[in-house]
C-alpha cells in the first residue's frame, strides 16, 4: 500500500515534470530525426565540373557515359581560368577539361587522347571518387581498343572475352537478414543513449526529497526506508519503459524500423531499464550535490554514447577505444538491440549483453543500498 | 518489536497522566552539543509549549521524539512506549509538523493529503473521510484541488499540518509552525490547535515566539543552550518569575516614587515602569494621588507578567536575542 503510494506519487511528479519530457523523449527524437535525415540521404552525389573544349561526338560519348554514372553530376563550366583559380582559393574541388583534340587522337589510335583534370589536393574524399571514375572509363577504353586489335588478329568474341575476363571475381553478399543502415544505427543509438539522462531525474527527484526535508519528515512516519527507495526506484524504471517504446515505436512508424523479434527487444529494454536506473539510484545517493551528479551524468552518457558506438558504428572506432567500449552497459545495449533488428537475433543470442546489463543494474542497487543509511543522516542533520 | 502487545496497553478510556517523559536525553552532532540532559514531561490533553530562541535545541528534541534522529543518552518515554524500542508503534500515534513546509508543490492538495494519509498506513473510504476532515478544519475544502504551489504561504503551513492528522494521532508536535505567514493563518492555525485540544489531542508546540506559548499552552518549558531552565504550569511561572509593575507616563514621577509598596522605578520608553509586590495596591494610591495633587496621567497601565521577563530574570537575556 505504502509502496504503491510512493510510486503513484512519484510518476505524477516525474509525468508533469517538462523537462523530463523533453530530455527523455523530445530530444532524442530530435536527434534521430537530424542525424537520421543527415545519414540516410542517399541522393548526395559527386559533382564533376567540366569544360569540353573538343565538342565532338567522342567527347560527348565519353561525358554521356561519366554522366550515366549514378552518383555523379556534370556541371558545365565556362571558362577554364577561371575555375582553377576557384579551386585554389577552396571554392570548388575539380575540373576535368576535354582536350580540343580529344576525338582525333582516339580516331588515330597512336597517341594517348588528354585529359586535364584539375584537382584540390585537400579534397581527396570529393576527388578520389571521381578520379577512381574516369580510370574505369579510361581503362573501358582501354578494353575496346584491345578487343578490336584482338578481333583483327583473328580472335573469336569467346577468345577474346576470355582473354579480357578479370581473374578475380568479388561477389558481395549481404549476410544480415536486414540492411544495416542510418536509422537502425542512430534509433537504437538514441535511444540507449538518452536512457541514461533518467539518471539526471533521478538525482534531481532524490535532491528535491532531501533538501525540501521531505526525507526527513517520512522518517517520522512508519514507511520503512527500504519502501521509500524502492518507491523512488520503480517510477524511474517505468518512465524508462515508456520512453524506450516511445522511441522505437517512432522509428517503427516513421522510418519503418524493422524492430525484429519484440520479445527480444522488450527484454533487451527491461535490463537496460534496470541497468540505467540502478545505476541513477546510486549516483542520486553517492553525489554530494546535484551539480556533481548532474556533471558525472553528462559525461557518463556522453563518453559512454562515443565509446559504445551510438554515434557512428563500432567497428570505426579505433581498437583501444573498442576496447574500453565494451566495458560501457551502452555498448552491450546498443549491440543487443541491433543484433535482433537487423541480425535477426533472438533473446537466448543476446544473454551476454544482458547479463552485463543486469550486472550493472544490481552493482547499482547495493551501492544504493548500502549508503542509503547515510543518505538520510545527511538529509536529517 | 511488540507491536500489537504494546498498543493494547492503551484502551479506549483509559487515561495517563503523563504521556510523554522524557529524561537525561542528549545529543550531539559531531563536536557541537545540541541537547544536554535535558528532562521534561507532558501530561495529556494538554497543549505543551517548547519555547527558545532559535538553536536552543527545540528542533532536535522534536526530531528525537517523533524517531526521526536518535538520541545519544537518555530515554523518552512516548505514551508509556520507550522510544528505542516501539519507534513504529509510536510513528503510528504521533503527528509530526515540521519546520518547513514539506508539501509536494507540483500536487493539489487532495493528492498531498493522500499520500500521507497512505503513508501512516489509512486507507480506503476512511482516509478520504479523514482528508474531508482535515480540509474542513483548515478551511481548504473548496481549494482541494488546486496545486500546492499556487497556494499562499499560509495555506501551505494549513495543509502541512492537516498532513499530520490524518491518522488521528494522539500526540501532535509542532516545529515553529507559523513562521512566515500572516496573522489572518497563523489564528486560523491557533483555532485548529485550540480545536484539537479540545478534542483531546496532546500539543506540543516549539516556537521562538512567546505571544503564541502564551496564547495557546498550558504547561510550558524553557530551552536555552541544549538545557531546560525551567519547566512548569505557564500561569504558575509567569507568578513565580515575573515582577508585577504598573507603566506610568508622568511628569511628577518623583512624587509617586514616596507612596508605599513600591519597590523599584525605572523609565522605560516614555514614561516609568514602577515594580510592586502589591500592584493593585500600588494602583489605588497612584489614582488618589494624582487626583488629590492634580497630576497628570497621560498613561497608566497595570503591566502584565510575560515569559520575556521571565526569560530574562532566568538567563539574563532577551529571548529575541
């Protein structure tokens, strides 16, 4: 009675509280909406200035066959000079200039047709592409010339494909049952990540109760100690249950998450419900301020959110970084959950990662418990 | 913790003399010694002021005696409970108001009440006939459901005491309840302790403010630096410990100075305070006097005993100091 008391209490005041509202369930939204739309947008493509200064039908060819290139745009420029002293003052990254005698020279097949290409050496993330570009075009050239000469000496088209077939094939397979992309990257990125703000709450609730001598007057009440911290714990856990399925249920509806097997997943929430809020419960009662709780929060969630992977995929991170990342909760959570959206995962695949979670949740816990005592001596005197 | 066995020693009808002993009882917060001793009963029914001046020790005899801190020495005896052993069974028959005002500001009143209500362990059409209650002896009834915070700060102070009666406790201690308000709360206040009173509930009261001991309690003790200076029945003290004088404002002072019974004279504001052991005496001579020789009397005022002078004789200071 007592203990469903206190939590009714406590998530009437957590509910009407705004700023709860906008650190565990607006910003996060907000995050997955920037980054997502940020990272998923597909249409980015090269831009790839130029100048045709032959304006024959080769030159056309070669520029219709670098424009059928998905991911890359011709953008036609007017005067040469003028360009390349854009590209030295920053403003633009290439120019590829056609030679005047660009047809001529394939038509002779003796010398090399020119190409000019210009180019910000700084730029190499622009301009390595579209180099990689016009050497595949340049060497299908290449191809073609060798298959006519070949042909000429006699070949047949077998012998000659067969000559010209690379010996190395390479065969992509995707091996998720799912593609892993942006969204399945920053909807579980967030959401793990702004589940540990709960611990800001929680030390900003536990505070309150000190310092408006609340905790103290419930000591003159029969309401056992241990009734209080649980009422104060489990309102915690249940507004991190809601903001979870607000979240996911967003990236659900809006970006069509496949959330994979939701037994999984709600397991998966439960431990990292418990895991953040049991560790909450033991800064709310450690911290000697709620300043000092408030900072050790923000580093917590933001060093824990870089090291996890919640921001970019792990596998980017450099190895040393890995390896301190798999010692955050974040990381265990994060994997977790993709593992089930986008490897199709079940729970008993993903018990490691939940027992970590759990570790943390219960390591959490009994150090509440065991400075909760002092707590309250501190809250009295 | 014999909780059951300790409740049935109080029956309805029976009825205690004492229903709080408390003795020797100290306490210490690190170096800085809060209570020294000290020792002082509460016979039932009565309204029992704890007055000092802010420090003296009040809040933590308060807090020791409603189980929220524990005391280093001594024993308290709460209705015929020792207070180290029956601390729940205690909790269950005291009300605790304390200094500030512990109230959730971000819920209405009704939720407030509930929840302490449910804290004491009232539930059902019980607790909700109880907050009714409350709500009428504060007079908040048709404010109920507005949030805390948009109360005044003496509302507040109201619903923070009603948050201590609703599990019909038959003591109730009061820390400085009516700091910070109006005079409108604070005799809204006087009238709930004055009604509780009568029905039967214990008072203690902790105040700084003499005028409230004075207006509303029967037995009283004086707290100063951890110690009782003295504890008693307040008509009884304000006898023993207080000069009766009578405030004249004169010019012919000098004249009224030779009538007998009077033992000392000294100005005070603009006139003079004349002390006596027979001031009615004193009174009679003076009017007599005056009229006979022709004096003019711009003021005359038989001064009343107040626990300011008994403070002083007591410790030599004034309690506002």
């Amino acid at each position: 009675m007592m203990l469903m008391s206190i939590i009714s209490k406590e998530l009437k005041i957590i509910l009407r509280e705004k700023g709860n509202f906008f650190f565990l369930i607006v910003m996060p939204i907000f995050f997955i909406v920037l980054f997502g739309s940020i990272f998923s947008n597909t249409n980015s493509s090269f831009n790839v200035p130029y100048i045709d200064l032959d304006q024959s039908d080769s030159s056309k060819a070669f520029l219709s066959q670098l424009n059928g290139i998905d991911g890359f745009e011709l953008e036609k420029v007017a005067n040469e000079q003028n360009h390349i002293d854009q590209i030295e003052a920053g403003n633009s990254s290439s120019l590829l200039v056609i030679q005047e005698d660009f047809e001529e020279t394939i038509a002779s097949g003796i010398a090399k047709a020119r190409l000019k290409f210009y180019q910000d050496p700084t730029a190499t993330q622009v301009v390595a592409p579209i180099n990689a570009v016009l050497e595949n075009i340049a060497n299908a050239y290449r191809e073609q010339k060798l298959s006519s000469a070949m042909r000429q000496l006699g070949l047949t088209d077998t012998e000659t494909e067969s000559i010209l077939m690379p010996p190395i094939n390479i065969e992509e397979i995707n091996t998720s049952s799912t593609q892993v992309d942006a969204i399945t990257q920053f909807v579980p990125g967030y959401t793990v990540m702004f589940v540990f703000f709960i611990m800001i709450t929680m030390v900003r609730r536990f505070f309150k109760e000190k310092e408006s001598g609340m905790l103290s007057r419930m000591q003159s009440t029969p309401v056992k100690p241990i009734v209080y911290l649980i009422g104060m714990w489990i309102p915690a856990l249940i507004s991190v249950l809601i903001q979870c399925t607000v979240l996911l249920a967003f990236g659900r509806i809006v970006y069509s998450l496949d959330l994979g097997n939701l037994l999984a997943i709600s397991i998966i929430v439960i431990c990292l419900a418990i895991c953040s809020t049991g560790l909450g419960l033991a800064l709310a009662v450690c911290v000697t301020g709620e300043n000092q709780g408030l900072a050790l929060t923000q580093v917590f969630t933001m060093g824990g959110a870089v090291l996890a992977g919640l921001w970019f995929p792990f596998e980017l991170l450099p190895s040393f970084a890995q390896t301190i990342g798999q010692f955050t909760p974040q990381y265990w959570a994060q994997t977790g959950l993709q593992d089930v959206m986008v490897r199709g995962a079940l729970a008993g695949d993903v018990w490691q990662g939940l027992l970590v979670l759990l570790g943390y949740g219960a390591l959490g816990i009994l150090i509440a418990l065991s400075r909760f005592k002092q707590y309250i001596r501190s809250a009295i005197n | 913790m014999g909780f059951g066995v300790r409740i049935n020693q109080f029956k309805e009808g029976d009825t205690l003399e004492k229903v709080l002993d408390i003795k020797q009882l100290s306490k210490k917060y690190g170096k800085k010694t809060a209570l020294e001793g000290i020792t002082f009963s509460v016979p039932e029914g009565t309204c029992f002021g704890l007055l000092g001046p802010n420090g003296a020790g009040k809040s933590t005899t308060m807090k020791i005696l409603t189980g929220i801190v524990e005391a280093d020495q001594g024993t308290a005896i709460i209705l015929g409970m020792n207070s180290n052993e029956n601390r729940l069974a205690i909790k269950q028959q005291v009300g605790y108001v304390p200094q500030s005002i512990t109230l959730y500001e971000d819920l209405n009143a009704y939720d407030n009440l509930l929840f302490f209500g449910q804290m004491y362990g009232v539930k059902g059409s019980q607790l909700k006939e109880r907050i009714t209650r409350v709500l009428i002896q504060t007079g908040l009834l048709d404010r109920a459901k507005d949030k805390v915070k948009e109360y005044s700060g003496g509302m507040k102070r109201r619903i923070n005491i009603a948050a201590a009666l609703l599990h019909d406790p038959k003591i109730l201690i009061l820390d400085e309840p009516t700091v910070g308000i109006d005079p409108q709360s604070r005799n809204h206040i006087f009238d709930m302790i004055r009604s509780l009173k009568e029905e039967g509930v214990t008072i203690i009261y902790s105040t700084h403010y003499m005028e409230e001991v004075e207006a509303l309690c029967d037995e009283i003790a004086i707290i100063d630096n951890g110690k009782i200076i003295i504890q008693g029945n307040l008509k009884e003290l304000l006898e023993q410990h207080s000069d009766k004088s009578i405030f004249i404002d004169t010019d012919q002072i000098e004249i009224l100075k030779q009538l007998p019974n009077v033992n000392k004279v000294s100005s005070k504001d603009d006139g003079w305070m004349i002390e006596s052991d027979q001031p009615i005496a004193l009174l009679q001579d003076i009017l007599a006097t005056c009229t006979e020789q022709g004096i003019e009397i711009r003021e005359l005022e038989m001064m009343r005993p107040t626990l300011e002078s008994v403070f002083l004789s007591l410790t030599g200071t004034s309690l506002r100091d």
